[in-house]
C-alpha cells in the first residue's frame, strides 16, 4: 500500500488537510505531519535556532509546534514515519498557488522539501475555500495514475484546482507559471500607544496569464499541473555571466 507523508502550511486541523486525509485513506496509509497553526507564506523556511517539539492528536496526525512546513516533511521523512514514506503530499491549500505564488508558498516548500529528500512530491492548492472534495477527488485521480504509470521526470507536480464541483471539472491542462505584477501595498496602523503596526497587503494583479498559464487553465474551468523544479540555477545565463566577466576585466579582480 502506498505511504503518503502529508503536510500543508494552513496547520494540522485545517479544512483542507482533513478532508484530503480523509479521502486518501480509504485507499493508502497516510500519515499527517503539519504545522501546529497557519504558516501560509513561510515559503522554504527551516528552523535552526531551537529544537521543536511534536504534539500527536487523537487521530494519530502529528503537530509540529511552532514549525514551519519545510520542518514537518524534514522531520516526517527523516525520523517520524517509518517505514519511510513513498510519496510527499501538500495541501490542500486554502486559496491558489499560481504565478509568482510559489516563491512564497509554504504549500509549495513543503513538496519541495519531499523532492529534496529523493520522494516524488505533490503541492495542491484549491482556486477558493468551499469544494475541497473537488480537489481531494483530484488527487486522489492524481495518485492513481502516477501509481500506474510512474513520473521519472524528477520535478515537483504543482495542482491548483478550480473551485467547483468535480462534475464541472473540464480536465487536466499541463501548464506554467504565470506572473504578477509587483506587490506594492503595506497596511499601516498606529496602536494606542503610538507605535506603528504593518500588515502585508495582498497579492499584485495578474501580469503574464497567457493561454498556457496556470492562471488561464483555473480560470476556464481545468487543473492546472504545473512542474517545478529543486535547481534553480539558470544556466541560459551562465555564457552571458562569463562573457561579462571577461568585458569587466580585471575591475572586479580579487
């Protein structure tokens, strides 16, 4: 039977995560290793500076305290499930991760940290907060065909799933990233005792969701599986870098 070591970055009893955890372990052992709380936006982040504690509910799903996402597939893969997982699942997020979200996304760190460690990873995201069932239905397809015919490509399986009924599903659309523009907005708040207070402001407006976007294939209706990659060393760029270096000469000689 399959072992799905799965995580997310919404916290251990989000609506999302126990409604995924639930479908697939009608079919697969599943074992939950999530963050205590919402660590949405926590990104790749790992915690070096204390040791963290783990919290195991009544289920048997496992809250890392204070732990990022990153942590709690680092610890669920290295030490807490044995025998050691086959695959890492994150999600299901509240909201999408599309475009220039995956930079930040905790959903998104958390199967990035599996594929680190040698697993095959799925990040999955629902385009809204309501039709969960639509996207665990959808993973749950996921899983079995990867189960049948498996993925040898080494990458990172990004789903965001529209918000409807999984009836009204139009299929799947292999996609890339899109692109927003610039988040530009801070909330500011003066507390009573004249100390300034910030909040993030939301997201910027779609820049770049062309046809083969994952913005577009969420917006007509399909989910969108967008492959992600661990290395991001841009090696179009490296001839460009060393022809640079040779133009600079020796200014910048150490």
């Amino acid at each position: 039977m399959l072992r799905i070591l799965l995580s997310n970055d919404d916290g251990v009893t989000a609506p999302g995560i126990q409604t995924l955890a639930a479908t697939l372990r009608k079919h697969y052992h599943v074992q939950v290793v999530a963050p205590d709380r919402n660590r949405s936006g926590a990104s790749n982040s790992l915690t070096l500076d204390r040791p963290l504690r783990i919290n195991t509910l009544k289920n048997g799903d496992m809250a890392v305290q204070e732990g990022t996402p990153t942590d709690c597939v680092y610890l669920g893969v290295n030490n807490l499930v044995r025998p050691r997982p086959d695959i890492v699942v994150s999600g299901i997020n509240c909201g999408p991760n599309l475009g220039d979200d995956v930079i930040y996304s905790g959903t998104v760190a958390a199967a990035m940290e599996g594929r680190h460690l040698g697993l095959p990873a799925l990040a999955v995201s629902l385009n809204g907060e309501e039709h969960y069932e639509t996207a665990a239905e959808v993973t749950l397809r996921l899983l079995t065909m990867l189960q049948a015919f498996p993925l040898r490509a080494g990458n990172i399986l990004n789903i965001n799933v529209p918000d409807i009924p999984i009836e009204q599903i139009k299929g799947f659309r292999v996609t890339r990233c899109g692109s927003r523009c610039a988040a530009e907005e801070v909330y500011a708040l003066e507390d009573p005792k004249g100390s300034m207070l910030y909040w993030i402001g939301p997201p910027g407006e779609k820049h770049d969701a062309g046809p083969d976007t994952d913005f577009a294939a969420v917006e007509e209706g399909f989910v969108s599986i967008t492959p992600l990659q661990v290395d991001l060393t841009a090696y179009k760029a490296q001839e460009l870098i060393n022809d640079w270096l040779k133009k600079v000469g020796d200014i910048g000689e150490c």
